[in-house]
C-alpha cells in the first residue's frame, strides 16, 4: 500500500470528531493545541454513556499529543455528594484514564463567575428578575413565537448589583429571584431569551461551605470553566446542540484575544433493555429495586466492573458503534458480544456445575483420586495447564441426562456414551430415583482406554460433559443475572412507567460447585465456566463462601426471544 493509500485510510477512518481537530490544528487554531476536558455533575455514578463521554475525551487529547482535564460541576449543592466524586474518579481511573494533576471543581471558579455575572450586570447585559419560575417561563414564547419581556428587564444596572449581592448574602429565600442574561426576547433559539444565570440555593457546599447562596447554572458555568482552563475542543451530547450559541455568546463577552474553545457535539449511548437517566437510576437505588450503585444489572460502571466486564470490551464496543450526529438506539447484543470477544481471549476455561446431579462410576476403584492436566485457555496457549481431580463420584449438570432422550441428544442416557471433558468416556448403564420419580443418581462405568490425551480406544463420541469431582468440588453460591428490563426501549413508552416493564428474572440465584482451583481466585477474577458462561468472583465472597457472578452468557440468547 502506497503512502498516499495509507493517507487515504486515515482520512477515511476519522470520526467526524477528529476531522474537526484535524481541520483546527491545520489552520493553527488555538496555537495549535488540543486540550479536552471531561466534566460530570457528582450527583450519581457514572454509567456506560459517560464512558463513551470519557472515551473521546480523553482519547482525542491522547490521539492528538494533548491534554485532558478532569472536571467536576458541583453547581448544585443540593444533589451532589462526596461519594459520588470517589466513585468517577475510580471509574475513570478502571476505564484505563489518567488526567495527572488537572483535578477541577467548577467551585474553584465560583470568585471568577460571580465577578463575570457582576461584569454582565454592569454592561446591561444582565438583571435580577423577580419573577417566579412558572411567570419566567409563561413569558418565554414558543419557536414560533417570540418571548415578552419581563417588568424587570430594564431596571438600573445599580439596583441589579445591589440585589445580586443581597441574594447571595442570604437575604432572599429561594425562588425569590434570580439573575438573567439579557440577550434576545425574540431569538429563534429559545435558548437565548434572556436566559437564568444564577438561582439561590440555601444548601451548603462539599467545599464551599456556606460561602455561597447563589449558584451558578449549568450553561452559565460550563463555557466559562472551559475559558478559565483553556480548553480548546469542548465535546458534548447532541442535547447541546441547541446551547451552542449561548456557549459561546458567554465566550464572546469573556474572550480578549483570539483564543476561544470549540463545541463539538455527538449522539448520546443508548443501548436496548437498558436505562441511562441518572434520576431513574437513583430511584431504583432508593426504592431497593437494585442492590445498589454497583448492581451488576446496572448500566453504571460499577455495576458492569462487579459483573466482570472489561474496560477492554467497553471502549471495543464503543468503538464498534462511533460517534455521528444521528441519536440511535444500539441493540444490547452488541456490547454482550464485545464482551466475549475480549473474555474469549482472557478467561480460562474451568468446570463448574450449576444444578447438579450426581454419577458413581461403579468400576473406578474407591478412595482413588488422580489428577488430569487441562488446558487453561486454547485461544491463548501462555496460558499453560493445570490439574484437575477425578474421583469415583462426580456431578454433572441435571440437564445433561434423559431418561428418555431423542435421536439427537448427545448427552447421557441409558446405554448411551459421553466423553468427561479432559477425562474418560463414561456409559450410563443405571439410574436412581426418589419417590417424586426425580432422578437422583447416574451408575456409569467408565473405559480406562479413553483417557484424554492418552486414548486408545479408537472409540467415537459426540458428546462432551463438563464435570467436578464430588470429592473435592468447592460449594458455591452463583448469581445468574440477566438483563434489568424485558422491553428493549422501556424509557421510550410515553404512557407507561419505565419500571413497568422490570425483568422479574433479572436474577436468579443457585448453588452450584467449582472445581478446587477457584476457592484461590480474587475478587473480580474472570472464568468461562464451560459450556455455561462468563462468570466472574463476586466482592461479597468469603473463604469457604465463593460467590461468583455471571457477566454474560456464552450466546445471545435474547435475539431469539424477541
């Protein structure tokens, strides 16, 4: 490929992000730099939409040579928390991201915004209105219509100040007034009608304390922030399309040189049988519908980190999909598959048996136990080896033996033959049952001549099990977790509530056994139980108390089913 193809490639292969970047770093915009920041509102945790907030964050700043802040927009005291600030660090940090010491608090600017607000007022293009919330809104027109303007709108610069002051020494009780840019009753974008800068909130402040009653909004507070860091390419969600001309209308009155940040917008993550408003993830944390922030059925970071996704699989996924400017709705099976895809290449192969059924191989001498090597991983041959125990009992799962099996079932059955992964070929010759007529257990006989890797027998089998040795399997409590909702857009039902449509089985939980091996796992260790799934060591496990997670299973299941 010549170089001139290759340049062709890149070009080609550009989200319309990076062609925007490229196009400022070749006119020498900004003197050339690329800086991005990432700023979350700590008022909940992150989910899998912010990672892809986060994913060209910081991705463009490393794409680029440049630089990428961390900041946080604690403009509302009243729903933020320090916990909160934890876990997005934590979540950043588990998505492979490091922002050094560019560490920032929208209230590090709160001097700067009150003395720019005070600036506005002094140059007419600010008042303090009194007006209630429901009358500011009355006033504010429609696309069609324009707006009126408010009784207070051209009251002295002197008397604004005067007020802007009393309001954030306590003064007024909150609602009482509010401070407004005074730009355009009429503008086309309902944005620019005299927007609300400043509100009064009597709540103190994780940092500031009670320094401050008034409080800047988010679009007062967020252009400026990108100015005071020198932000070049502010990237957002389609959402702020719209904010775009107030954005930089801000700018404009702040900037004194030919520096200015750029807003850049993308299509937000949405993804089927899933929920990413931060408000409806907190009501399901209040109501006790989830276990918590970190539910493995929750879309957050936590949640999916707990279950035993990878940051590998998320920014794979995420990749998969791109950024354009159309919102869409991504089918969940997507992510599901990034995640075997990456866990396919990482996950060692062991056995365990989830509803298990007990066989006593009547021929295999009693009280002998011998060890059988195993591969860890056949996609990855690093990996090596390690030995298993066989013994004269073991389980395997109920659901691989009938009584009365069909033609094509190429399980267990009287007469038939299995082959015991990395072991024996074993015959069902007899069954037990209990007085229910429940099976309960399988009398096989086992060929010596069959022994895997060693086999002599020339014998042919189309079936293989997965076992444990009852001997020495390790007890384990399993969390079957499936996904949160059995509606592939359970936000998108304007007559019904989206907790109408929760997945009863979201989870199931059974007590299965693993193989000896695993009671020396760590916590948040992968596994592909075989033939089963992807399963992961679960926080709340104790020695002697393994509890292990399913993070997804090995096929999609849920295409079929809908």
């Amino acid at each position: 490929m010549t170089d001139h193809q290759e340049d062709k490639k890149e070009k080609r292969s550009l989200n319309f992000i990076h062609a925007f970047v490229e196009e400022d770093l070749r006119e020498g915009r900004n003197d050339g730099r690329v800086h991005t920041r990432f700023p979350p509102e700590p008022n909940g945790y992150l989910h899998i939409g912010h990672a892809k907030a986060i994913h060209i964050d910081f991705g463009t700043a490393e794409k680029y040579g440049g630089k990428c802040n961390l900041r946080f927009d604690d403009t509302n005291p009243v729903k933020e928390d320090v916990e909160y600030i934890d876990s997005i660090r934590e979540d950043i940090h588990w998505l492979g991201y490091d922002w050094g010491d560019r560490e920032y608090f929208a209230s590090d600017y709160f001097d700067n915004l009150y003395e720019f607000a005070t600036d506005l007022i002094r140059k007419d293009l600010a008042y303090v209105d009194e007006q209630s919330s429901e009358q500011i809104a009355s006033q504010k027109g429609t696309p069609s219509d324009a707006g009126k303007e408010s009784p207070f709108r051209n009251r002295p610069a002197e008397e604004s100040l005067d007020l802007f002051k009393r309001m954030n020494s306590g003064e007024f009780e909150e609602g009482k007034c509010v401070l407004r840019a005074k730009i355009d009753m009429t503008a086309s974008n309902m944005h620019m009608r005299d927007p609300v800068i400043y509100r009064i909130i009597h709540h103190p402040h994780h940092r500031t304390g009670s320094k401050w009653k008034v409080y800047p909004m988010y679009d007062f507070a967020h252009g400026q922030c990108d100015y005071y860091e020198g932000i070049t390419h502010s990237l957002c969600t389609l959402e702020f399309e719209v904010h775009r001309p107030l954005y930089d209308w801000f700018v404009d009155q702040l900037k004194k040189d030919d520096y200015r940040p750029r807003q850049i917008e993308f299509n937000r993550l949405n993804i089927t049988y899933m929920v990413m408003s931060k408000r409806k993830l907190l009501q399901m944390v209040k109501e006790g519908v989830v276990d918590g922030w970190d539910d493995p059925r929750m879309p957050t970071l936590s949640g999916l980190r707990r279950r035993g996704y990878t940051p590998e699989s998320v920014k794979n996924f995420i990749n998969s999909i791109g950024y354009t400017k159309v919102e869409a709705l991504n089918d969940f099976s997507l992510l599901e598959f990034a995640v075997r895809e990456d866990l396919n290449k990482k996950a060692p192969r062991v056995m365990a048996v989830l509803d298990p059924l007990k066989v006593t191989i009547t021929n295999y001498p009693e009280g002998k136990t011998e060890e059988l090597e195993t591969i860890n991983n056949p996609e990855d041959e690093t990996m090596g080896s390690r030995n298993i125990p066989f013994s004269r009992e073991i389980y395997i799962e109920r659901s691989d033996f009938m009584e009365d099996p069909p033609r094509k079932f190429f399980r267990l059955g009287p007469g038939r033959e299995v082959r015991l992964k990395s072991a024996y070929v074993i015959r069902c010759d007899d069954f037990k049952k209990d007085e229910n007529g429940n099976v309960t257990e399988l009398l096989c006989t086992y060929d010596e001549t069959t022994k895997s890797g060693a086999d002599t027998s020339g014998k042919k089998v189309k079936g293989t099990l997965h076992w444990v040795s009852a001997l020495h399997a390790v007890k384990a409590e399993v969390r079957l977790y499936d996904r949160l909702f059995n509606d592939p857009d359970p936000d998108g039902h304007k007559d019904r509530d989206f907790m109408d449509f929760l997945n009863p089985d979201s989870l199931k939980v059974v007590t299965g056994y693993v193989e000896p091996g695993l009671a020396a796992a760590k916590v948040l260790d992968h596994f592909q139980f075989q033939r089963i799934g992807y399963f992961n060591l679960d926080p709340d496990s104790k020695p002697g108390a393994l509890v292990f997670n399913r993070t997804v299973p090995l096929r999609d299941n849920w295409s079929k089913k809908g």
